[in-house]
C-alpha cells in the first residue's frame, strides 16, 4: 500500500537551495507529488495518512554517499567490529571478546585505528595471547593495512627472507623479522588464503550495511569496489538478487574494479570485460556505469605517491630520494585506462591521496580528452587530500567532480600524530583544498568511506564547514581558508552525488522526483556551525517508504 505523507511548517530543503518560509511538500505512490505553499499542497493531497509538522526541524532530499564500501562494512560488522573501539585498550578487550566466542577457522574483521599505535603499526605479539592459534586477520579502518598474528603469517609463510610485493610492504623490525602489519599489495600474502566469504554472509552483510546507511538519512551510494579487492569478490551478484527480489531499498550503483596488475597488454580485455558485466548488471537494475582506479595509497603509512619525498618524522628531514610512495599503475598503463575507458563510455573514480598521484590522474584525464574529445564522462577524483597549488586549476578545465571525504578534513590524532609530520608545514597546508576546488570550477560530490569512517553526513559536512575534528573542537582547524558553507555541502551530499550516480529520479525535491528524503531533528541551515555534528535523523523515506524512524522522532 502506498504511503502518504505531508510535510509542513519547517525548513525544506530540495538540493539546490531552502525553500521560501511556509512551503510544504507532499509525498503519494513513492514520489514527491507537490511542493508550495502549504495550502497548495493541501489541495493536492488533502488527507494524508501522515501529516508532520516540521517544527523546528528540516526536511532534505535523502543523502547519497558517492564513495561507500556498504558491502564490505556490513560483513565487517558481523565478524570482529573494531570500530566502536576507542584506544588500544578497547581495541584488545574487544578481540578478546570475540575470541572468546570463535569457533572454527580464521578469526576476521577490523575497523582499528592507526593512531592508537605506536607508528599505526600494532603487532602480532599483542595479538598472539588473544587469539593463539587461530590465524587471525584484522583489516584497519582505512583498508590500507592489515593487522595480523603469528599463526597467520605462519600460514603464509611470511618471513624475514620474504620479498617486498611490489605494490606493498611487510613492516619488520630491526633484523628484518615480520612484526604483524602489513600495508597495501603486502595484505594479500595473508588474505588470499581466507576462504572468501560465502553468498549468505555477503548478502547478510550488504542488507545490515544498507540497514546502518538509512539510520544516517543515506538513501543511495556508490559501492565504491566492485572485484576481487583485499579477499573479497565482485559483489554485483548479491546486489542484483536482493534488487530482484525488492529487498534493495537504497538506490545503489557501483564501481568496476580495475586491477592493479593491469598491463597495456590487459587493457582490450579489461574494456570487454567491464562492458559485459555492465550490460548485465543494467539488466537486472543495478547500474555500473563507472570504473574505479586506486592511484596510490594512503599518506600514513607513506604509501600515497607525493612529488616530494616524505620527511623522516624523527628529524623532518627528508627520506630517501626513493621514499615518494606507491603507484599502482604506471602513468602509461593509467593513461592508456583512461583513455579507453573513457571511450566506451565509463565515469572514472580515481583514488588520489597524494599531489603525485593527483598529478599523475589529471594528466591520463587531459590524455583522454585529448584523444576523445568530451564524452559527457562524469568523471571526479576521491579524497584529495594533498593538492598542488600549480594543480588546482585544472579540475575545473577538465569538468572534474571531486568527490570529497569531508571528515578526514582535521586535525585529529592519526593526522597529528601520524600524517602531518611526514609531509612537513607547506604539504599540510595544502590538505584537501575544497574552497580552491570549488572555486576553480570543480563540481562537489561527497561521500564517507564507510566503513573507514563513519557514515554520518552531518558529521562530514560539520567538518567541511569547521575544519575541526567534532571530538576535539579546541584543536586548530586545519587549512581554516579552505571550509565550505553548509549550503554547498548539503547540495554535495544530495543533487551532487545523486547527478554522479547518473541518479536522475534523486537528489532532490521536485514534483515527480522519487520520494527519498530524511528529516533531520535540527535544521543545520540555522543552528551555529559548531553544533553541526549534533544533528541526527529522525526519519527516512526511500521511494516513499520509511525504512528509518527513530523511536522518539514522533512522526
């Protein structure tokens, strides 16, 4: 039975801009059927089975994360869901608790926090007394990194005569012995022997991922890897069967995975390849229209690709010549992706943390353009976070959309213990320049990482508009010139994302749009900046359905 719903006497958001005082919009048969003045839309729907008066509240288009890893975070937080955990203590205590209870093979799951480790590098010999001798893998919050016991590396065989991957490093101590950590390509010595996880735990996790995203006003995403990536596999199937079977409430696209071992050689294939699995996915109503490509790392673990050498944190001063991080795929082969794949008619999303790999995209970008003149690709650029000045420019003369991860925007502990040190005082004042983004012409789309971090728009856009980490709000903002307004942030994270998403039907308010909205418990357009991250929502409608209400809420 259809729902039907008017919404009145309190602000109105519709993705673009705030509606006049007064306004009120109406929601029947899963879409928005009028917006106006309140009599206007009381004519057009004159008896509402839910009639709610804002009161003090706003009502928003639901928010679309257009980097989210819904699936992954979902099965993460079934098995061992470090999260929640504040510190090393609580990160201990809560393996100890799910050790206690495991049964069977490998122990798995993670979300702990490089910071609260000495070099965000924890240790197998702090997890061998919690676990003993079930191998254990635990990835960290960023999936840059995993965290792995002795019975582990036992399994793979890792050792101090084991080669550097290419792609990857083994953290070792002084006589070249494997510690437990493991970053980027050097994961997969460990998780290609876990048994992938089976048909029931993704889907189990895709619809708990789903469940978590609506209680935060998230209404649709982009599942930001769709292949074989750090021991899972390409999870359109599940996502196909649960939209077959109605049980796909949020509107989800999703991101082809382009492999790091990909060669010149490769690049046909990976275009034929893509190509079929997007026909297939259109047909069963899942849309993959996009290509992700992980440039580089992260900067904490200096594997982001910098132009410049990182600086040794015991002094500041320079590394070795060498020490600029990882590149995944040649400038050649990145090139010759994007070319191609622009050609047969993919949005990119590029995974750039560092100014090099920054670089390195807008140059395979201009490449493309060059050889395929503007093919309407909605291409944009995750993260962002150090930039060239000498860069800034030329996201706008490319039409880029960056897609910004607003939260990380701060001074927290793991950019103040970790990250800052490592790049030196000009690199972090050039930390995710939106202002200068936006200015030069950049399109904004937002999205969270989840499960990296939380999924909370209003906590991102808190950030976006602060430059400070909610928790320590007595920390200095970081690169203060660079916030944005709450209005640009609430567009990024509704009309933005939805319009790269290529979801026509969201993002906004208009009659005829599909009926995703969130009403929050606050309006952010009128509260002081500094109390953003205290908003929450009290209830979510997808296609005019609530599948959120917090218990309080009173609608």
């Amino acid at each position: 039975m259809s729902e039907t719903w008017l919404f009145h006497s309190g602000t109105i958001f519709d993705g673009h801009n705030v509606l006049a005082a007064g306004s009120a919009l109406a929601v029947r048969n899963g879409r928005v059927l009028a917006v106006g003045s309140e009599a206007q839309v009381r004519r057009a729907l004159p008896d509402p089975e839910n009639d709610v008066s804002l009161a003090g509240r706003a009502l928003s288009p639901g928010f679309t994360d257009a980097h989210v890893h819904a699936l992954m975070g979902g099965v993460e937080s079934l098995a061992c869901d470090l999260t929640g955990a504040d510190g090393p203590d609580e990160t201990l205590a809560a393996i100890a608790s799910f050790a206690a209870t495991h049964t069977g093979g490998w122990l798995t799951g993670g979300g702990w926090t490089m910071s609260d480790f000495p070099g965000g590098t924890p240790t197998a010999e702090l997890l061998d007394p919690l676990t003993g001798a079930t191998p254990t893998y635990l990835i960290n919050r960023d999936h840059h990194g995993a965290w792995v016991n002795s019975a582990a590396l036992e399994r793979a065989g890792i050792t101090a005569d084991t080669p550097e991957p290419a792609d990857g490093r083994i953290e070792r101590d002084a006589q070249g012995n494997p510690t437990g950590t493991l970053h980027e390509g050097a994961m997969d010595l460990v998780n290609s022997l876990i048994p992938a996880p089976e048909a029931a735990t993704l889907r189990a996790g895709l619809l708990a991922g789903q469940r978590y995203l609506h209680s935060f006003g998230i209404t649709g995403w982009q599942e930001a890897i769709l292949g074989n990536y750090a021991g899972y596999t390409d999870a359109s199937v599940i996502y196909r069967e649960l939209h077959a079977q109605g049980m796909l409430t949020g509107q989800a696209a999703g991101a082809l995975w382009v492999p790091r071992e990909t060669t010149l050689a490769s690049v046909p294939a990976l275009v034929q390849d893509f190509l079929a699995r997007r026909k297939e996915n259109a047909a069963a109503g899942f849309r993959t229209t996009t290509a992700k490509i992980m440039v580089d790392g992260v900067a904490e673990n200096r594997t982001a690709a910098m132009l410049d050498p990182y600086l040794r944190s015991c002094d500041c001063v320079p590394g070795s010549p060498g020490d600029t991080g990882l590149r995944y795929l040649s400038a050649e082969v990145l090139t010759a992706v994007a070319v191609a794949l622009d050609a047969a008619g993919f949005d990119l999303h590029l995974h750039v943390i560092g100014d090099g790999a920054a670089r390195m995209g807008l140059d395979a970008l201009e490449a493309a353009r060059a050889a395929n003149g503007a093919t309407g690709g909605r291409h944009h650029f995750a993260h962002l976070q150090v930039i060239h000045p000498e860069d800034v420019a030329r996201f706008g003369a490319l039409g880029l959309s960056i897609n910004a991860q607003a939260l990380w925007a701060c001074n927290d502990e793991q950019m103040v213990e970790l990250t800052n040190p490592i790049l030196g005082e000009e690199r972090a004042g050039w930390q995710y320049p939106f202002r200068s983004l936006i200015d030069a012409g950049a399109h904004l789309v937002m999205g969270s990482d989840w499960p990296v971090s939380t999924p909370d728009p209003l906590a991102a856009i808190h950030v976006a508009v602060n430059r400070t980490d909610p928790d320590h709000p007595e920390a200095a903002p970081l690169v203060p010139e660079q916030a944005i307004t709450v209005l640009e942030a609430m567009r990024g994270y509704t009309a933005g994302s939805a319009w790269v998403n290529r979801d026509h039907a969201g993002g906004n308010l208009r009659p005829g749009a599909r009926a995703d909205l969130v009403l929050l418990d606050a309006d952010p357009f009128s509260i002081p900046a500094h109390d953003l991250h205290r908003v929450g929502v009290e209830l979510t409608l997808a296609s005019g359905h609530a599948v959120f209400t917090r218990a309080t809420s009173g609608v």
